[in-house]
C-alpha cells in the first residue's frame, strides 16, 4: 500500500469521524434555536420534543390521509414511521433520564475527539516508517477502548431513552412507541476488531524484532 | 542462552577485524557485531556458511553448545 493511498483514506476517514462530531453540534444549534423562536402554536410552547418512531398495532397497517405531492402533482400515500411528540412540560418528568442521554452524549463526543487525536498520531507513526513498534499497539488499544466507551454510552442513553418514552404512558389503540435509538453494532464490531489488531500488530513486532537479530 | 557464539576467537586465530570480515561477507559491522556478542536470536544456514567459508572453519569452531545451569 503506498503513501498516497494511506494518506488519501486516512483523510477520508478524519474528515467523516469529524463530520460525525460537526454534524450533530450544528443540528443541536439549530434545534435550540428553533425550539426558542416565537412559536405561535401554543402547543409548542412549554413543551418538551420526545422523539419516537411509531410501530402499527396488531399488524394494521397505518391508514393514511397523509400524501406525499410532487412537484408535478403526482400524490403518492404516506406512512409515518418516526415523529415528535410535543409533551408538555407539566406531563415530563424525566430530566434525570435526559441527563443521563445528554452525559453520555457529551462524554462520547469526548471519546470520538480522542479517538480522532490517536487515530492521526498511528497515521503520522506509519508515515515516518515507523510500523510495528510498541507505541502503535498503545494506540489501537486507545481506539478500541475509546470505540468500545462509545458503544457502552450509546446502551446506556438508549435504555434511558426507552425508560423516558415508557414512562410517559403515552398509549393508543392502534400506535405503540418506540425508541428511535439503535443499538451500535457498529462501534462494538470495529472496537472489538481494533483490539484484535493490536494482539496481531503486537505479534508483528515480535517477529519484526526475531527477523533483525537473525543475521 | 545455552548456545554460545565463539566468533571472536577464530577471529583473533585468523587475525581478521570485525569490519573486514563484515565486509568480506557484505554485511554491516553492526549486524556482524550482533552476532559476536551472543545477541542474535538466529542464524542463517547461509551466513554460517559464508563465515566458515572466509575463516576457514568448522561451524563447531562458531557455535557452542553449553547446558545453562538450573538453579538448585
């Protein structure tokens, strides 16, 4: 694999685990600003957003008034699957659940910033030719950890999640509400591999250093 | 290590220097500098042949085997 190759996907891969922490702050920003404009729909005012995906009871399927127009005037029905429900205030009395998503978020931006920082710190060792040395094993663990933290905090907001939405009693005949969370098999797969890399890079150095002292 | 590398008599035998044996079997006095002061992990058939070839040897007059002592 040449350099050009190695430094074009690494910058790849640095600009979408930055998007990753960009994307969602700038879509918090605008939410927060949303949410305090001047509403004239009392319903949001004193509201707390809940968002929920919505799964049709007893295999109906959702009748629908709802269409989907195109430009040309074509109309198209529409199923909704997720939604936000505007619960009042007085009704939510989940803060403490909504800490416990807000920490976890706040604490897995902080894993994906020190898993951006190590993953360039591998990228710049590789470069200077430096491949199986020992500082490279402390790095993967450090990804992995930091992906395997990631995942961990996405359960736990995820259960906070599901407990929030169960304890709203929001019921209907024909909806049941769900999370919109989901589990991170992603980040649960790539850490797990990660830290099966670093047993096999550590391996690599062994046999680096065995290949040096054979003359 | 139990295997013993007695380079550095047969080259005061045959009265040949580090550098110029290492240059004789083209490799550098550091990998050759390795080899005498007993810290390679492995030697090549091949470099083994090379050293008896230029020393004029058997690999027995290289290579030594001592049982390392058990503790009691």
């Amino acid at each position: 694999m040449n350099k050009i190759l190695i430094n074009t996907l690494s910058t790849v891969i640095i600009l979408i685990l930055a998007c990753s922490i960009g994307i969602p702050i700038v879509l918090f920003g605008f939410n927060f600003i949303e949410k305090n404009k001047n509403f004239t729909e009392i319903a949001y005012l004193n509201s707390t957003p809940v968002e929920v995906i919505l799964s049709p009871k007893n295999n109906k399927i959702f009748e629908t008034n709802t269409h989907f127009i195109t430009s040309d005037g074509q109309k198209y029905p529409m199923m909704t699957k997720a939604a936000i429900i505007m619960v009042p205030e007085s009704h939510y009395n989940n803060h403490t659940l909504d800490w416990v998503i807000i920490t976890s978020m706040f604490i897995s931006m902080i894993a994906l910033i020190i898993l951006i920082y190590y993953f360039v710190r591998l990228i710049i060792s590789i470069n200077k030719g430096r491949i199986f040395v020992r500082e490279n094993v402390k790095i993967l663990n450090a990804i992995s950890i930091c992906l395997l933290i990631m995942a961990f905090l996405s359960i736990c907001s995820g259960i906070a999640d599901y407990m929030a939405i169960g304890s709203l009693n929001l019921s209907s005949s024909e909806i049941s509400l769900g999370s919109s969370w989901e589990f991170p098999w992603s980040n649960l797969l790539i850490g797990f591999t990660t830290l099966l890399i670093a047993q096999i890079w550590k391996r690599g150095i062994y046999l680096r250093e065995d290949s040096e002292l054979t003359i | 290590m139990p295997i013993i590398v007695n380079l550095d008599v047969m080259m005061a035998k045959r009265k040949i220097s580090l550098g110029d044996l290492a240059e004789k079997m083209h490799i550098t006095p550091s990998n050759l500098s390795i080899l005498k002061t007993g810290k390679a992990k492995a030697i090549r058939f091949s470099t083994l042949e090379n050293i008896c070839s230029i020393l004029d040897c058997q690999p027995a007059d290289i290579l030594e085997y001592r049982k390392s002592e058990e503790p009691e």
